[in-house]
C-alpha cells in the first residue's frame, strides 16, 4: 500500500514586546520566578486587562509580510480551562476575529518551490509554566511568562513531509527575525510548534485522522518527532487498525511520542467573547504607519549586499539567509574594507564553527569588531591567513581580540626580506641533496623549502617573500 502523509503545524511566535499582552509587567527571560508579575496576570478578581498594541503592530507586520488580510477590528475570546499555570481559568485569545487572516509562505524544496498557505494568525497570551523536578514531591508555578503576547500561526494541511516542516519553520524563523517580532530563540521557546499528522493511502481526497504533538522547540526535534510518528501511524494502518486522534509528546531521550490526551477526555473550551475587553480597532494611520516603517526582508538585503559591497549574489544570499548572521556582517563591514574577504570569513571559518557548536553566532564570544580587525590584520600581511585561522580558534574559545592575541603569543608575520633571506640561506645549505634533486628537475620539491622556511618561523612568515626569494636562490 502506498501512503502519503499530511502535515498542519500551528506555530508559537513569542512576541518581542517590552511588556504583556494584558498588563505592564516585563516578558524579560530568565528573571527570578514569579517577579514579572502583576495582579493582572496573577487573574485576580476585580482586575481589569488592558491591551499593548505593540503586539498588534508586530503581529500586523507579519501578516503584511505574508500577504494576508489584517483585520483592522479583531476580538478577543475567552478559551476556559483548568489548568495550575492558568490562574485566570481561562485564556485570552482570538477565535472567530483573528488579527492575521489567510496569506502563504514559500519554502525552497530540492530545487523547486512551494507555497504553504496559512489559514490565520492571532493574538493570545501564553500561560505560566509548571516546574516538577525542583521541589522533591511538590509541583512549583512560575507565572514569569503567564500574559507574554504569542502569535499563534496556523498553517493548512499542505506540507508533506518532515522535510517540509523543517523549511516551513526555517522560513518562519528567518521571518519572524527579519520583521523583528521576535528574537526567534528555540531553546527560550519563543518559537515552537505543533505537528498535526495524518495519513492516508495515495490519492484519497479526505484527510486521514490526525495526531497533535505538542510544542517542539527545535528544528532537529521537528523532524525526528514527525518521522516518528509517521512511521508509528502507518504501522498501525497497514495492521487493519484506526489512528486514534489524541494530543500526543514527542520525547527526545527516547526518540518516540507517546499520548498526552486523547480526543475522548477533550476539553470543551467554551468560548465567548471576552467581556473585559473592546474589539480591538487599529486606524488606517496606523496601517500606513507600519507599512512606511517596514524592515528590510532577505530579498532586499540580498540585493543591497551584491550592490554595496560588491558581492556575488550567491555569497549575498548566503549572509543574508540569517538575520543574526547578516547584523554580525553589517556592523563589521563598518570596521573593514575588505568586504569579500569578511565575507569569505563568514561564509567558512565562522561558519563551520557556529555549525559545529550548533549556536548561533550571537551566543558565540565573536563579536564583529574582532573579526573586523581579524579581516584588517590578514589584509595588512601583519599575519598571514593561515595563522589567522589559528588566532580566530583563540577568539572562539577565549574572546580575545586579534591583537591581543598576535601580542602575547608573538604571531606577528615575518615580512623583512632580510631575514627571511637569512633562513633561506641556512635552509639550502641544510638540504644539499634536495636543492641538487630540484635543480636537475625534480620541482615538485619547492614546496618543501617552503615548508622547511615555515617550520622555521613557527608559520609566521609570508609566503609570499618567501615565495618570491626562493625561486631567486634556486634559479638554475
Ligand atoms: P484545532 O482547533 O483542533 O487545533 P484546527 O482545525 O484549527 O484544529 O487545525 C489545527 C491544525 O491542524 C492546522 O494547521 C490544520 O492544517 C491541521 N490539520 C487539521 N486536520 C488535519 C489532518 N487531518 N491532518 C493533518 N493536519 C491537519
Ligand atoms: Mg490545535
């Protein structure tokens, strides 16, 4: 039998705003538990929520980007359930009035594009977060990010495969970075998604019953959750068996999801309107507003980068495909000159190392000032690019400055025609036999020389002098 499986991912965009949806309390992270919290988000009784409209501009901002009506006037709901880290007993949301409606994506597939179009993207608050492992036998709440502004963006069911999924969030972080509504973190949870899977046998019109696996928070997770389930799904029906629809958890350690809860003990949210708020209304002025202050996307920075810094549209692509890369990029082109150079840095060394620690380069110790002067050094033949990647291994593990580093470890290249002239000598006279090989043909030996010159100078000497005076001392 021939299957085909059908993917909706609803994602999670924590918004950057300075404060919550409903209250003046800070989103800061990573604050001590439970003191970004007001008496609004703490839900008690008699207090009244009142909206931040920067979340409504960043929220509008992405529905621009993605082609999508933007509903001037939205309303909020109220979804009820019970649940420790949800002190009101209901949260915010948008369900029949979104902020966000429709729009498309495009996501590059093995040479050739595809377009995943969304169905909505609305406004509502995050809840607070349960802690199980702190307090031997007692459950701990942290209300920190209770009320932080999410986007939740609830895509059709058009991706095929876990592939797809992954593009579709790479594209979502790349947008969601770009427009700065959010700064993107995974590993903080300001963006994740849920994967609803189903299956059904090659050519079926009607969608096959679905599975929901819970808030993955990273690109790597996406795709081994989804694989997994896909493969536990057509077990079962190749087996003569029914998917069963149910909320499910994707489990790192084990590699495997396994059921949170099903459809059966669901809950019914009974929502309504949210009577402690006004439909939001957000003016022409204010649309106009946010389209004259657009941030620059991917595509115009690419065109920017070949044109102001003279760069081939293939390397302008690959900077630009990263917001933070890009930024890194930008700031140090205002240090350097030699942009082709910093590019090549960042398209290789920088990053193959970022690859490597799977970080993104603004938790790394770099920063552009550095590989501005790193660029500067190599250009000015003060190292050559060989010790140069030896000095950014340093900058990696240590943050040390170029200069600092090519100071205390003495690194400075070797450019004084004399004394390079000097080892030469002494090279020539060591290896008698090699120069006479060389001189009756064998040339392939010039690179031994050169190499000898470089043991002798620990690598510090430029390889072009040295270069240019051997040849001069082995002419026939
Ligand atoms: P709910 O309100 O239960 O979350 P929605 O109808 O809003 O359900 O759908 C949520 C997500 O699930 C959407 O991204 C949608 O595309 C996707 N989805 C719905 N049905 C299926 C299905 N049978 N298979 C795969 N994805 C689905
Ligand atoms: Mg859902």
């Amino acid at each position: 039998m021939s299957w085909e499986t059908v993917i909706g991912l609803e994602t999670h965009v924590q918004l950057s705003t300075k404060t919550k949806l409903f209250s003046r309390a800070s989103t800061a992270f990573g604050e001590s538990p439970n003191t970004n919290v007001n008496l609004i988000d703490c839900g008690l009784p008699g207090v009244l929520p009142s909206i931040n409209k920067e979340a409504f501009y960043k929220a509008i901002r992405f529905g621009m980007a993605v082609d999508a009506q933007i509903n001037q006037t939205s309303i909020f709901d109220r979804k009820n359930y019970f649940y420790a880290d949800l002190p009101k007993g209901y949260q915010i949301t948008q369900m029949d009035l979104p902020i966000v409606l429709g729009g498309s994506i495009e996501i590059a597939i093995d040479n050739s594009v595809k377009t995943i179009n969304i169905t909505r993207a609305h406004l509502e608050e995050d809840a607070g977060k349960s802690i199980h492992d702190q307090f031997d036998g007692y459950s701990a709440i942290d209300l920190n990010r209770a009320g932080t502004p999410l986007l939740e963006i609830v895509s059709e069911p058009e991706i095929s495969n876990a592939k797809e999924a992954v593009a579709y969030m790479k594209v979502m972080h790349q947008l969601v970075t770009y427009l700065e509504v959010s700064d993107g973190n995974m590993a903080q949870g300001s963006l994740r998604c849920d994967a609803n899977i189903s299956i059904r046998k090659k050519g079926d019109l009607e969608l096959g019953t679905r599975t929901e696996i819970k808030n993955i928070n990273s690109f790597k997770f996406i795709e081994k959750a989804i694989n997994y389930e896909i493969k536990r799904q057509i077990k079962i029906l190749e087996n003569g068996k029914k998917v069963v629809q149910e909320t499910r958890l994707y489990d790192s350690a084990k590699d495997e999801t396994r059921p949170m809860r099903s459809k059966e003990f669901a809950n019914d949210y009974r929502y309504f309107p949210e009577p402690d708020l006004l439909p939001v209304v957000i003016s022409d002025q204010e649309m106009q507003d946010i389209k004259d202050n657009f941030p620059e996307l991917p595509k115009d920075k690419e065109a920017r980068y070949e044109k102001d810094f003279k760069l081939s549209s293939y390397d302008s692509k690959i900077l630009a495909s990263s917001k933070s890369m890009a930024d890194f990029f930008e700031d140090a082109t205002k240090k350097t000159k030699n942009f082709s150079l910093l590019s090549n840095w960042m398209i290789g060394e920088i990053s193959a190392f970022l690859n490597k620690e799977a970080i993104e380069i603004n938790e790394s110790k770099l920063i552009p000032n550095n590989i501005a002067m790193l660029i500067n050094r190599i250009d000015d033949q003060t190292i050559s690019g060989k010790i140069g990647k030896s000095i950014f291994e340093e900058m990696c593990s240590t943050g040390e400055s170029p200069d600092q580093i090519i100071e205390s470890q003495g690194l400075r290249q070797l450019s004084d025609d004399g004394e390079i002239e000097k080892l030469i000598d002494a090279v020539i006279e060591d290896h008698s036999k090699q120069v006479a090989a060389y001189l009756d043909g064998k040339e392939k030996l010039f690179g031994f020389f050169v190499g000898q010159v470089m043991k002798l100078t620990a690598g510090k000497a430029n390889p072009e002098t040295v270069n240019k005076i051997l040849k001069e001392k082995l002419k026939k």
